[in-house]
C-alpha cells in the first residue's frame, strides 16, 4: 500500500501568522482613533467628521478578522474528525490505471456527517509576474467523484471503505515546470452538521506512461 | 531581415487531419530540413533543436532536449541545402492541452548568424503515447 500526503504548501498557516499583526494594528489604530474621537466630542461637540477616522479603521479589522477565520478553519474542523490516513494499492500510478483507495478517519467527538465527498481532480497551477507582482492562478477539471452517504458517528468510530477509481486515458501524467504544474488530486469533503466543512487534499504520482 | 525558405520533411509518427504528427515518447524523429536563403549567408551553424515549451496563463517553461549542428560554413544564395536529422524523443513532458497551461513540442531549425537576427523555422510535433 502507497500512502497518499497533502500536497506540500504554506498556505493558510502563513495566512493567519500574518492576519495576527495585521489585526493587532488595526484593532490599535481603530482604538486610538475612537479614544482621539471622543475627546474630539467632549471638546467640540459631536459632527460626522468625528467618526471618519475610527470607521476607516473597522474594514481593516474586518479584513483581519476575516483572515484569522480562514487560516484557522482547518484547525476547527479538525476538533470533531482526525486527519484522515488514505492510500493507495498500487506503488506507480500510470495513465489509464485503475487503483483501489483506502480511507480510515477516526471521529474524536459525536458528529452528525451529512455527506463525504471525494474527488478525484487535475489540478493545473500556473504563476506568472507582472511587474512586481507574482499571481498563481488554479484550474481544477473533475475526473471522478463519488459520495459516501451521512451518518451519526460516536466518538472513536471509525469512517474506512475502499473504493476504485481510475486516472482517465487521455489524461495528462504529473508535471511540474519552473511556473505552471499538472497535479492529480484526491480531494476529500466531510460535511459535519453545526460544523466547519473538513476537506483535505492528497496528492497522486502520475507516472508519463500508459498503463497496459 | 534575412530571407530564409525552410522546408521540412519529417518521416514516421502518426499522422491525423489538421494536427501535428504523433509521435511516441522514446522514439526518434528524423527526416530532413531544406534551407534556401536568397543571398550568401556565412552562419556560425545551422542548429537542430528538440524542444518544448508551455503556452497560456503561467510565465513560459522551456527545455530542449536534443540538438545537433547540421552545417557549419557558407550557405550560396539561391540554392537548397538539405539537411538530415535525427533526434531522439523523451519520455516526458507529454504533449497537453488544457485550461491555463499547454505544452507544446517543436523541432527548431535555427541560423546562428553574426550580428543579425537568427532566422528559424519550427515544425510542431505531439509527444504522446496512443492512448487505446
């Protein structure tokens, strides 16, 4: 069996290290305002003016907010479900290969699943500079997908199946070039009731031949 | 500017309507090219390159993977030099085409001339393994 990892990335631990300061300085910039704000108030009486600055300050926080949200979401969904071990059968996947997916989560809390969601996507990623700025910019195309049907789960079940699927003919191998990638993903999405979606994503080898 | 007419004759791969000839990662491609520039053309080389590179939203990724000299000297004005080549293919990058990012595969000819402009000519392949 070939154990599956996430792809590798910074990504939203980066994102919420960053949203940490940002927040701190915008909530201080916004405090200091309102405080600058009411003395303004006391001394001259009140005008609309006087709220300018500690409104320009709330989008900011909200943009923080909103940050510090998205980088710890992960993190809350993981408080009810584990990180889920997924592997494959076969050790090289080539192009037009079948294979058998094994799944096992464990649940650490009672959880209502709605639904699981699995994906077998291609993922394109291309990166490109203008000026100074440097975009990467995703495309996924679905290959397969398929959905494990909900049930309630009692802290300590376990979800495991297994279940076949296969990387399309026609399809393109792994590539990864200085600024553009083809990755093959299997991407997973536990819908728990009153809970942050879980979703996690493996990455697939895709060797350049055609299996036989 | 100077004026180059490139011919290209390239044998084997698989040839299907309105599309470039497939060929197989691993195999080789050979034929011919035929240069008639219209004047004298003292070139450094006449260079063959096996190449690809990525077109569509991403910077440009590129590598050759083969290259031969095919002539070094005077080229006469006027009269066709043709000029064999045999490159062996990779197995990979196969040739794609998709949303953001496509691989492309040519066989370049390129004129190094001295102090001027090279003239090229690309003749685009796919790299691909049959599929069925």
């Amino acid at each position: 069996m070939n154990a599956l990892k996430p792809p590798a990335g910074a990504g939203r631990g980066c994102l919420f290290l960053f949203a940490i300061p940002w927040t701190l300085i915008a909530c201080f910039w916004t405090a200091a305002a309102l405080l600058g704000a009411v003395s303004m108030v006391r001394e001259n009486g009140f005008t609309v003016w006087t709220l300018a600055f500690p409104l320009f300050g709330l989008p900011f926080i909200a943009i923080g907010v909103g940050m510090l949200w998205y980088g710890i979401l992960p993190w809350i969904a993981g408080l009810r479900v584990s990180k889920p071990e997924v592997s494959i059968n076969n050790t090289s996947v080539k192009v037009g290969d079948s294979f058998t997916i094994s799944y096992s989560q464990t649940f650490k809390h009672r959880a209502e699943v709605k639904g699981v969601k699995f994906s077998l996507l291609v993922r394109e990623t291309a990166r490109y500079q203008s000026g100074s700025n440097t975009t990467t910019v995703h495309h996924d195309e679905t290959a397969a997908e398929f959905d494990y049907p909900g049930q309630s789960y009692e802290t300590g079940d376990v979800l495991a199946f297994s279940r076949s699927m296969e990387i399309p003919r026609d399809g393109m191998h792994t590539f990864q070039g200085a600024h553009n990638s083809i990755a093959w993903l299997l991407q997973v999405k536990v819908d728990v009731a009153g809970w942050p979606d879980y979703r996690e994503e493996f990455e697939i080898q895709v060797e350049p031949a055609i299996a036989r | 500017m100077t004026n180059v007419d490139f011919q290209w004759n390239v044998q084997g791969g698989e040839a299907s309507a309105g599309r470039a000839a497939r060929f197989d990662p691993g195999s080789t491609v050979e034929g011919t090219v035929t240069v008639t520039p219209q004047a004298d053309l003292n070139c450094n080389g006449i260079k063959i390159r096996l190449e690809w590179h990525t077109e569509g939203r991403g910077d440009r990724d590129r590598k050759s993977v083969d290259e031969m000299v095919a002539f070094q000297g005077v080229l006469a004005g006027g009269q066709p030099a043709v000029f064999p080549f045999r490159l062996t293919l990779p197995d990979q990058p196969w040739s794609y085409t998709g949303f953001y990012i496509n691989i492309l595969w040519e066989i370049v000819a390129d004129i190094d001339l001295p102090l001027a402009i090279n003239p090229k000519s690309h003749f685009p392949i796919l790299l691909r393994p049959r599929a069925a």
